[in-house]
C-alpha cells in the first residue's frame, strides 16, 4: 500500500441520518441480509443436493424399467419414487443444517460476525436461507417425479404437490433437530453424525421398545415417525395403526403388538411445529451462551 | 491523561470500574479508562493480561461482571446495554482476536454483507467496499475468493471489515499478530492514515513496538488490573530513563565487553541516572549498544559529544520509542507478576 494510493482516497463521513433503520426494521433488514448472504454461500450444497436427488429418481427408473411393470395408478408410480425419500430429507437437513451454528466456532469465523448481529437473527437468517435451498432440493425431486408421471400416464396428480408440503414439513422438523446438535456440539463432522444417528437409530430403537413392549400410544414424540405421512398422504389408512398378536413366548401370547401408521394431518401439523418450537429454542438458547474457543 | 486538548466532552468511550470474573479467576479488574475522539489508544500487556477480554465487552460479546460502559451518542455517554446496543455499537468495527472467513466467498461479498448489517446504505455500498479495498491495496483481489488469500491478507481483509461500515471508533485486538514485519508495517500506516480521517482507534497488543509507533495514550494492562495510562511521553518521564540505542562501526566483535566497560566509565556520569549495573548494555540481536540515560536531551547531546570526542566511530545513535517504554513495560508487568505470586 503506497503512501500514494492512500492519498487519492477520499473518504467523506457517512452522515449518520443516511444510516439505515434502526428497532425492528433493523432486526428484518439484518435477517435479509444474512439470508442473501448464506443462501450465496450454500448454493454449491444446493447443487450437490440436486444431483443425489437425480441420481436416487435415475436409479428409481432403471428398477422400474427391470420390473417392466408400472403401477396401473398415477399416484401409486408417485408412491413408488418416495420408498426412501425420508432417508433423503434426513440427508438433507444433515448437509444444510450440520453447520448452521458450529461453523462459527469451529472455523473461528464467530469472531468477525458475531459483533456485527445478535446471534439470534444470524440464526434466523441461516434457518431460513437454508430451509429454502433444502425446500428447492426436494421440490426439485418431486418436479422430476412429475415428468416422469406425466411422461408414462399423461396426468400429474395433484395429491403429490400435497405430499410435497408434508414433506418440507418434516423437513422442518428435522432440520431443528440438526440444528440443536449443530448448537450441542463443536465439530461439523460430529454434529452431522450424531444427528444421522439420532434421527435413525435411536428413533428406531424407540418405536421396535415401544411397539414390543404393547405400548398403544401414538409416538408423536419420535422426530422420524413425521415422516410416515409423506407417502401415507395418498391414501391415507383408516385406521392409523395396525396391530397383530404377538408370537413366541408363553405368557405373551395374549397381547397384541400396535404399530402406528402415520400421524393425521392435525397431529403432525401441531406436533412439527410444537416440536421444532422447542428444538430451536433450545438451539438459540445454547447459541446464546455458547463462547469460541481461543 | 494529560493532554489539554481532551477533555469531558472528548470521550467518546468511557470503562467505569469494569470488571468481568471467569469463575473465581478475575480477567478484568476495576478498569477505568477513557478514550477520547481522534486519539490512538494502545492497550498492552501480555498474553493473559485481559485485553481481549475487555475488547469483548466493548463489542458486548461478554458482559462484564460488574461496572459500565458509556459511550458517546448525540452529544452525552450512555450506557452500553443490551437494549441500546445496537445502535451505539454502530459507530464502532471491531476486530477481535483471529479474523476468519468462510473460504468460498469473496472480499466484496462478505464487506457488503458486513457493511450493511452495520447499517449502510445499501446504494452506496458497492463503491464503498471498492474505495477500502483499494485504501489496502487489495483491488485486484476483490472478486478471489479468500481461499486463495495469504494471512496478511486475511488480515488485511479483517481490518477493511472494521472500517466498511464508517464507525466512529476503531477497535482492533493484536492486529499485527503473525504478520510478518513487511504487513506490520504497512498495517501501521494504515492506521496512522485513520487517525488522519478523524478515526478513534483502541489497539490492544503485546508487541511494544507496534503500540509506540502509532499510539498517542498507553495502557498497561497486567493480570487484569490497569498498571499505567498515560501519553507515550508522560510514561517516559515517570519511567525518568530512556534508551539511546548506539551502533558503532565497524561492530566490535569479540571486543564487546572491553568495550562496555569503557562505554560505561566514560559514559555512565552523563547519564542523570544513579550509578547501577547495565546502565549500559550490549543487545547481541540489533547488534548495538544500549544506554540507558534520564531521557533529558542535554544529557542525550552531551552523550554524543563524548563518544565522538573519543573516537568512537558512531555509525548509528537514536532514542528509538519503543526503547524510551520497554523498562517501563517490563518493569510494570514484573512488578504486578510479583505482587500476584506473593
């Protein structure tokens, strides 16, 4: 930097009534800003999300192109692309949201950011740039799906772009759960295991004790069972449940094991938000207090 | 502070009695600071001392445990609160410890962003962020992402993060940490040329040299508590010794102890100072003398006459300032070291 350069500057003071609004048209304009700005910087996982979309509806075709059979419904040919599209929204929310809040105390990128936005509305922010991205992803999905239903039966159904909303609800729902462990933990790598293992594992663990043990309660409380009304939506099961004797043992021969369906739009309505409510509250709150390493 | 151009209506930061304990360990203790508009204030100590800890609790990232900030807002000092803090904190950048980026982005990305959650005026900042970039000499880097940066660069880029927005106020943690001595310096004349702009600047550092060359008041922080602030010049009187750094030519290798003590019977009456041990000194890295005088210029002359006077080739004879606070530092800090062991 020559003496020279820093001459031809000119640098007249910003007059302090041309700085932008103050209260709570600050707290929005911050939370837009934040959004533009990580919405930009998460375009290449966008891109990568795209093309694990693509390659799950490609691999889809070629074994229903082996089966060379087709549903003779629309919405059963829909049915059949979402046998793994939970584990899809799993991966998605993980990829999106692993980093969310760890990132700025991993890399240390906490210590310019942060004196500059209340965590809360960075939070905000990121939640939402990222839940669109993660939104796009899958809307890109089902858009596949579509042409290709409309390619083999000439109609789309629109029960699917229904499923589609239950889908970015769950996406929602797990997306705070990755968010609390982006908020737990101080590694992007361990947040993003520790979640996959969470939401999978342990939820399943929890539904094979609870349907073993008679247990008739709806698990509303399991993160994963959300996801059951995103193909369930189609034809949805009257009753919700299913239940069978149990086998083997003596003694347990009279009980009957009860495993839940899907929840009912209501319940996963209330149950997603009442349950994201909570997660991220919790993820703010650990946010909050959190302090970088030095 | 003794500078008569300051005065109450020049403070534009004021530390009432801050203090911020970690558990039973006190970071920061009782701090009572002001800095006023348009000066260079320098925070030293050494690591631990608490300086991050205090440029923390400026930026509002820790509250303090007890005391206040008042900062300067249409015309009085008002309280930093959580309420308040947003638009008082506006007229100030901070850079805190390390500045890291998110590596796929670019320097005009990641200013803008910054500028405007500061409040910018979105219309205006895409010029402003290429008026900075170019005031570090950066032009050609503001499309790259930072990836490809070097540290000084990365730095470079931190500090252009502190003043994107036009704060008031300046606030830099250890700057110059890392660089090497190519970027200190012109991280130097960087900031002499914000004080130029009218910018208030609180630099805190461990490395002496860096705060003597830029800054107008000194703080000595150690082990929390505030052991000396004042101007550059008012610390040395107190100190009452400064440093001539003498270099002789050609360097007396191997003759460097007959030669101290002839430097020393020669020179030592001339200095105002009491007969002591190491009154005069040999710093085998700078490879020169060290003369440790009363900082009085008559006695500074009257060194050099005599040394000419007895021909001594004197190649190089200079009070460098951070010479005139290192005894003054070290002695401090020492002294607060053995008052925390005790």
């Amino acid at each position: 930097m020559s003496d020279s350069a820093l001459e031809e500057q000119t640098f007249a003071p910003l007059q302090e009534g041309v700085r932008t609004n103050f209260g709570k048209g600050r707290t929005f304009r911050q939370i837009g800003k934040t959004v533009v700005f990580d919405g930009h910087r998460n375009l290449k996982k966008l891109i990568s999300m795209i093309l694990i979309n693509t390659l799950f509806v490609s691999l889809f075709v070629i074994i229903n192109m082996l089966r060379e059979y087709n549903p003779p419904e629309a919405t059963d040919y829909v049915v059949s692309y979402l046998s793994f599209f939970s584990f899809l929204i799993l991966i998605t929310a993980i990829l999106f949201g692993g980093s969310i809040i760890v990132e700025d105390f991993e890399k240390q990128t906490g210590n310019l950011l942060f004196p500059k936005i209340e965590r809360g509305r960075l939070m905000v922010g990121r939640y939402l740039a990222r839940i669109a991205l993660a939104s796009i992803s899958l809307t890109i999905y089902y858009v596949e799906v579509a042409l290709l239903t409309y390619i083999n039966y000439e109609t789309v159904p629109v029960i699917m772009w229904e499923s589609l909303g239950w889908a970015i609800l769950y996406l929602h729902l797990v997306l705070s759960c990755v968010v609390l462990m982006s908020a737990l933990l101080n590694r992007i790598a361990t947040a993003q295991v520790a979640s996959l293992l969470v939401l999978l594992m342990v939820s399943q663990i929890v539904t094979e004790i609870l349907m073993f043990t008679g247990s008739t309660i709806e698990p509303l409380f399991l993160p994963t069972y959300y996801s059951n009304i995103i193909s369930a939506w189609f034809n949805m099961p009257d009753p919700r449940f299913g239940e069978r004797p149990a086998f083997g043992f003596e003694g347990v021969s009279d009980r009957v094991f009860r495993s839940w369906a899907t929840p009912s739009a209501e319940g996963a309505i209330i149950g997603v938000i009442i349950y994201s409510a909570i997660l991220l509250v919790s993820a703010y709150l650990i946010y909050h207090r959190k302090q970088a390493k030095t | 502070m003794t500078d008569n151009i300051f005065n109450e209506n020049t403070v534009v930061v004021r530390f009432s009695n801050l203090t911020r304990r970690f558990g039973n360990f006190t970071a920061v203790s009782n701090l009572n600071l002001e800095i006023h508009e348009g000066e260079i204030v320098g925070l030293l100590g050494p690591n631990g001392a608490g300086k991050s800890t205090t440029m923390k609790m400026m930026a509002y990232l820790i509250r303090p445990s007890e005391g206040d900030i008042f900062i300067r807002h249409n015309g009085k000092l008002e309280r930093l609160t959580n309420n308040n803090k947003d638009f008082l904190l506006d007229r100030f950048g901070f850079l805190i410890e390390n500045p890291a980026f998110y590596d796929n982005v670019t320097p005009r990305q990641v200013l803008s962003y910054f500028a405007e959650l500061r409040g910018y005026p979105t219309k205006s900042t895409r010029k402003r962020v290429e008026d900075v970039v170019a005031m570090m000499g950066l032009s050609e880097w503001i499309d790259k992402k930072i990836s490809t940066f070097s540290k000084g660069m990365r730095q470079k880029i931190g500090i252009l993060s502190t003043i994107v927005h036009d704060p008031q106020v300046v606030v830099l943690d250890e700057p110059s940490t890392g660089l090497d001595p190519k970027a200190q310096v012109e991280i130097r004349g960087f900031l002499l040329k914000l004080k130029e702009m009218g910018k208030t600047i609180f630099i805190s550092s461990h490395l002496l040299y860096e705060i003597s060359e830029v800054a107008d008041t000194v703080a000595i922080l150690n082990h929390g508590q505030l052991v000396a602030y004042d101007t550059v010049e008012t610390l040395e009187a107190k100190a009452k010794k400064s440093i001539i750094q003498l270099e002789l030519f050609p360097n007396p290798n191997g003759q460097v102890q007959d030669v101290t003590t002839h430097l020393a019977q020669l020179i030592s009456p001339l200095t105002g100072l009491e007969p002591q041990k190491n009154l005069i000194r040999y710093n085998g890295n700078t490879r020169a003398f060290e003369i440790l005088f009363d900082g009085n210029p008559e006695h500074q002359v009257q060194i050099l006459k005599t040394l000419t006077g007895n021909n001594f080739n004197v190649s190089d004879f200079s009070v460098p300032r951070a010479g005139l606070l290192e005894d003054l530092y070290l002695s401090l800090v020492q002294e607060g070291g053995n008052v925390q062991n005790e």
